[in-house]
C-alpha cells in the first residue's frame, strides 16, 4: 500500500496565476545532462553519475586551483567552465581547460550546495540560508530566495522550477523567472539530499528516515517510502526502478508508481551518506565502513567489494569503463577503479579528506578537497617516463638499464606492469620491439654487427602505456663476431652491474644497501651465465 507522510505542504500564487501553473512565458531550461556536459550534481536529472565522454591521458593533475576554504561541493561542468562552491563562502567559475578563474560570488555562508546549470543560470544553496540565481557568464545574482535554514542540497531545475531542499525540513518549488515560491513541502526532518525527477515526480530524501514522491507543480506528496535511518543519498533511476542509499547501511531498490514499492534492499555494513552511480545494470555505492560496492541492479546481489581504508562520504562516478570516488580522514585519496574487477587503476593522495563527489566531463575528472583546491585530472593518469636509459655494448649483445618513472605529486599508486621496448636504425624511427615485465634491464640478442640502433623505453600501467624515455644509441661496429656464447652472457651481466651501479651514483637515488644488492645479484647472474635468467628478446 502506499505510505503517506503526515506532513505539509503549502502552495503560492504568483502574479494573479493559478498556484503550480507552467510559466508559458519562461524558457523550457533544464540541468539535465546533454552531450560532454555535467551540469548538475551527479550530472543529471536521474542522478546516474555517468560521463560520456573519450578519456584523456596524463601523468599529472591538469590543473588545480586554491580556494580559500575547504571544497565540499561537487562541480558542475557545463560549457568549457567548472562551477563550484567553498567553504570561504564563494562559488566560483573557472575555465575547465586551464583552471583559470573566470568569476567569483560571494555569498554570506558555507557552499556545500553543488550547483545546477541551465539556461544561462547558476543555481546554488549556501549555508546563509539562501537559494542564488546567478547569471552563467558574468557571475551578477539575478535573484536569491531566503529559506529558514542551510541549503546544502543541491538544485535541480526542470520545466520552468527550481527544486531543492533545506535544513528547515522543507522542500522548496521556486519559480526559476523571479526566485518567488511556487510551493514548500514540509517533511519531518531536514533535507539534504538533492531533488531529482522520476516519472515527473520530484523524488527527494529526508533525515526523517522517508524517500517522498511530490507533484512538481503543488508539491502534494504522491507518495512516499521509509527506511529504517537518515535519507541524505540522493535517489538514482532507471525507468521505474529507483535506487537509494540509507544510513541505516541499506541500499534499496523501490519501484515507483506501484502499491508495494519495495523490490530489495543490500545491507553494506556502514551507513550511506553517499548516493549511488548507475551504469548499464551495475550500482556503484560507498559507505562509512569504507567500503565501495558494485551492486546488481537488477537482484540487489554483490559484483564486487574493495575496501579503501576510510569513510567514504564521497558518491562515485562511472565513465571509460572506470569508477571515481574519493575518501577522507587516513586515507584522503581520489581512487580509480576498474568498474568490472573493482582493481584499483590508480589513486592520487590529495592534502585532506575529498568529500566532494567527482564529475567527468571533457575527459577529465574535476573534484573538490578539503585541502582548500579544486582539482582537474585526465581520466586516465599513465606512468611517466622511465629514467636514466642506458646501453652497453658487450661481445656481440647490447644491454639496456633503465629506472622506474617517478612517482610524481600526489600519485600513490598506478602499478608499472609492463616495460615496452622500441628498437629502430634511424633517429625517432623506433617501433615496437619487445615488452617485458615488470623489470628494468633488457638484452638485445638479436643486434647485428655494423649496425646504429637506437632505442625508447615505456612503461605500462593500469590506464594503459605511459611516455617515451629519452632515446639512446649504440653502434655494433666494433662487435667482435661469433664468440663463445658463455663469454658473451658473462660480459653481459658484468655490464648490466656497471650501468646499474653507475646509474645510482650519477642520479643519487639508490643507498649503498641498494647498489650492494645489486652487484650481488650481478655476481649471482654472471656465476650461473646462464641466458635463461636475462630478459631478452
């Protein structure tokens, strides 16, 4: 049967209009999600937190941008701009290339709210109280709306409406032309979750333990479901499937509209604060406990589970076949993960906890930290380029030795799997050669006399092949012919350690402990020459 709330809700009339009327004169803007865009906290009106778009590559943030407090809203990403709230009271655009600010507006209190983009607008809360109206271009208020306490959810705007929540328990309808009310619902508790639309009905969550379904145009309750905690998630769907998270640690899957609204719920272990990214038939939710889970939308049964060290209270976001998410307290890290495997692909440990919830768009990630930044990353954060490449020329092989990339800024992990060889006879003419493990030293048994080879090393890591190392060169002229193979191995091995060693010296990154396991491994392969255990082509 359907669950009715005993609460209120309160219609306005505007300009003699009848209450809850369209506005025949005002543009049909939406925040919903057209092409490369997130315009809106978890990028559309059904909250799927999805991006389409190709991924770029890189090895380090694009950009970041500090702020002057702590970045808990989440970005929205609309027309080449990031538009973002921060704990020093502002909302900021910025230039989604470069990071480069391109306004600033300054409210009275803390933006949490995350805002909503359309029809040359800005819509956001702030924790004066308000509900702001800001032109898309200039950054000039073109109306606020006082409710009776912090706006931290975040709007969502839709034929002619602005809707959004309030920590005086209400949720709000305003008129997107002027800002005056339309219509307030008053639920039981505050709400901080963030209004989204499912069949035309405003659905939204209360601390009041209730998932509502309102009229978008009175706000009379339609329908309305418990849980057995706090509903500050924020609802996703497909179709008539809705999916939400609870502080009671349950995700749930409601059906909307039927008698028996309840299809399952998947107990997590942690309470949910965060609301859950839908892609294809998979559900992606983090809880407090720390972990993050890949749900079947369909039956509610587990995917896969990996636990991230700290509270999650940052929503998922899924795009180029991976999952971004951040964490906070020990952890203070933005994750990617494989969507399919849960395997992490890489993770990039920012200064503070990273509560914001991630959007993608253009192919990069934009998220918000309590370090006071924005950040900007391509999606797919590669290995840069190994070090320090050299070659030795020994009897008739060449021995190449080379470092590790360095692990650059923030980036905490992005395991090198794989080297790849390129070998060529003219400058910047190499191709593909050889791919060897996770190793770094190579032979070249198949080098032939009187010959200039040059060579590039790459690494491989999770997000795929990384940047090209410094080309080096070696001449076989002076090979001496077919000698005896045993000879050939130990001069080999011998000057493998040299390179080793003389690497170390001239770069200063190995201690002595280092350079002396090194030579005893030199010594152990030029005891055994035995080609078996060289890496070689």
């Amino acid at each position: 049967m359907m669950v009715w709330a005993p609460f209120s809700t309160t219609v306005f009339s505007r300009r003699g209009q009848v209450a809850g009327s369209l506005l025949a004169s005002s543009t049909p803007a939406s925040s919903d999600q057209v092409g490369d865009n997130w315009p809106m906290y978890r990028g559309a009106l059904n909250h799927t937190g999805t991006g389409n778009t190709t991924p770029a590559s890189g090895t380090d943030p694009t950009w970041t941008y500090t702020t002057g407090g702590s970045v808990q809203s989440s970005p929205a990403v609309a027309n080449g701009c990031v538009y973002v709230g921060s704990g020093d009271d502002y909302v900021y655009c910025l230039n989604a290339t470069t990071g480069a600010m391109v306004w600033e507006y300054t409210t009275s209190g803390y933006v949490e709210s995350s805002p909503a983009v359309a029809g040359g607008c800005v819509y956001v809360g702030s924790d004066d109280d308000y509900v702001y109206c800001l032109n898309q271009t200039t950054g000039h208020m073109i109306w606020h709306y006082k409710t009776h306490g912090p706006v931290t959810s975040s709007p969502v705007v839709i034929n002619g409406y602005v809707y959004v929540g309030s920590y005086d328990h209400g949720v709000y309808g305003l008129y997107v032309v002027n800002g005056s009310m339309a219509w307030n619902c008053t639920t039981g508790d505050r709400v901080e979750s963030s209004p989204g639309l499912v069949f035309n009905s405003v659905c939204v969550g209360s601390d009041d333990h209730y998932l509502y379904f309102l009229d978008p145009t009175t706000g009379a309750i339609d329908q309305s479901v418990s849980t057995s905690n706090e509903v500050s998630s924020s609802a996703t769907h497909f179709a008539s499937n809705v999916y939400v998270g609870s502080q009671d640690g349950n995700l749930y899957e409601f059906r909307y509209p039927t008698v028996n609204p309840y299809v399952w719920k998947f107990n997590t272990g942690g309470a949910i604060t965060t609301s859950p990214a839908l892609s294809s038939v998979r559900l992606y939710v983090g809880n407090f406990a720390g972990e993050l889970y890949c749900i079947d939308a369909g039956y509610g049964t587990e995917y896969w589970s990996v636990n991230l060290g700290s509270p999650i209270t940052s929503s998922a976001a899924v795009g180029g076949g991976h999952v971004y998410v951040g964490t906070q307290e020990a952890s203070n890290t933005l994750f990617c993960l494989d969507a399919t495997t849960g395997s992490i692909t890489w993770s990039y440990k920012t200064g503070l906890d990273v509560t914001s919830s991630p959007a993608i768009a253009s192919g990069h990630v934009y998220v918000g930290c309590d370090d006071d930044k924005v950040y900007c990353f391509p999606m797919n954060m590669i290995p840069s380029q190994p070090l320090n490449v050299q070659t030795t020329l020994v009897s008739n092989q060449i021995a190449l030795q080379w470092q590790a990339p360095n692990v650059t800024y923030g980036l905490v992990e992005s395991p090198v799997t794989a080297y790849n060889i390129y070998r060529g006879t003219a400058s910047g003419k190499e191709v593909l050669y050889s791919t060897v493990g996770n190793v770094t030293q190579f032979i070249d048994w198949g080098a032939q006399a009187g010959q200039t080879y040059y060579y590039q090393v790459t690494a491989i890591g999770g997000s795929g092949e990384g940047l090209q190392s410094n080309e080096v060169s070696v001449s076989t002229s002076d090979f001496f012919g077919a000698n005896n193979s045993v000879l050939a191995i130990a001069g080999v091995a011998i000057a493998l350690g040299i390179v080793a060693i003389c690497a170390a010296l001239v770069l200063h990154t190995q201690d002595k402990k280092q350079i002396a396991k090194q030579a005893k491994a030199i010594k152990e392969l030029s005891r055994k020459l035995d080609p078996g255990n060289a890496t070689s082509a």
